[in-house]
C-alpha cells in the first residue's frame, strides 16, 4: 500500500486460455476453449494460488464463452460469487473475424496491410464492419471504472481477453489512442492491478504485466 488509510482494491486481470480452432482473429465469435485452453487457465490459477486457496472474493468475466464457462467453474468450484460484464467482451473484429492473419491478407489483395495498420497505430484505422478503437476503449472504459467504483469485493479475478486487457492498461497507464495494443499477451496471462483510495484521490498502480 503505498498511501496511507488507502482503501485497496487489488485486480487480477486473466486473459483466456487457447480456444478451439486455434489461432484466428475470433473477436467477438464465441469459441468455448479447447482442453489445452482449459489446463493453460488451471494452471496460471494455481500460480495464483495462496496457501492452495484462492485470493479472491470474487470473479467478473466477459460474456463470451471462452472466458465465461470457466469463470464460472471456478467460482462453483471455490464458492466464489461471479459477476457477467457485458462492457468486457473483446473488441468486434467485423469481416476479419473468423479467419487467420494470412487469409485476412489475402482477401485485402494489394489493398493496404489494414491489420498491420491497425495494430501500429489502432486510432487511425478499424477492422471493416467492426468496433472502432474510440468506441471500443470507451466500452472497456465504462465496465471499468464501473468495477473501481463498486467492487465486489476487494480482490478480484477478472477473465477477459487481449483487446480488453490493453484497454484497461491504456486506460491505468494514460497511453494515447495509438499505443492501445503495446501488449501481445499469450494465453491465459495475467496482469495484477492495484486501486488506491486515498485521501489525495485514487491511484492505479500495476503490479505486473503478463505472467
């Protein structure tokens, strides 16, 4: 705690374990996960874990499958509450979703690189048909702040996804629009987050990125 009397919040952000049909951009189709999604998810669990129990007081997920069935195992599992998010589901990919990087690439022909362009600066261009990043960050943004303002308890665990992490991070770490995807996080990492009311204000301080 780095304020003194400071009412702390702390936040596990978990992004979720490989879904099935592999690599993709999936946005917002909902893929449950495959047995390799659901052991990647245990396992970043258990490094989690505090004297083999689990820190938290209660769970918040996206909607979409691949984060929601296990939010929701694990919550029965450990008698924990679980809170559905509709402001945290991944960020709509439009045309692209459903189909690889290469086959995106090859549809554009000589058009421009709009994935290459959308992961350099995410401001300035969009998926066709799908949720510009203003749009996006600001959805995140509300589920967020939402959360800060009345937890569900005073640890959480919150299942989400890429896009949604980097909008949480973008949003704690004051980036500009451009910088939105810094972070390529692999399945089932996770990102500790730590929310201070103090008698100054709040403060949000990251405690890790992508274990």
């Amino acid at each position: 705690m780095r304020f003194p009397d400071a009412e702390v919040t702390t936040l596990d952000l978990m992004r979720h374990g490989e879904p099935v049909g592999g690599r993709m951009l999936r946005g917002t189709i909902n893929h449950p996960l495959s047995e390799r999604g659901w052991q990647q998810m245990l396992n970043a669990v258990s490094q989690l874990m505090v004297d083999e129990k689990p820190p938290w007081d209660a769970i918040v997920t996206s909607p979409l499958a691949r984060c929601q069935e296990f939010a929701l195992w694990l919550g029965e599992y450990h008698d924990l509450p679980v809170t559905i998010e509709p402001g945290l589901a991944e960020m709509s990919l439009g045309d692209w979703e459903g189909k690889t990087h290469a086959e995106v690439r090859e549809a554009e022909g000589d058009k421009e690189d709009r994935q290459a362009a959308l992961w350099s600066d995410p401001s300035r261009t969009a998926p066709p048909g799908g949720e510009a990043a203003e749009a996006f960050v600001a959805r995140v943004g509300d589920a967020w702040q939402g959360l800060l303002a009345e937890p569900p308890g005073h640890h959480l665990l919150v299942v989400c996804h890429l896009f949604v992490t980097n909008a949480v991070l973008h949003q704690v770490l004051e980036q500009p629009l451009s910088r939105l995807l810094t972070f390529d996080l692999s399945y089932a990492a996770t990102c500790r987050i730590r929310h201070e009311c103090h008698a100054l204000g709040e403060t949000s301080l990251v405690e890790w990125i992508g274990r």
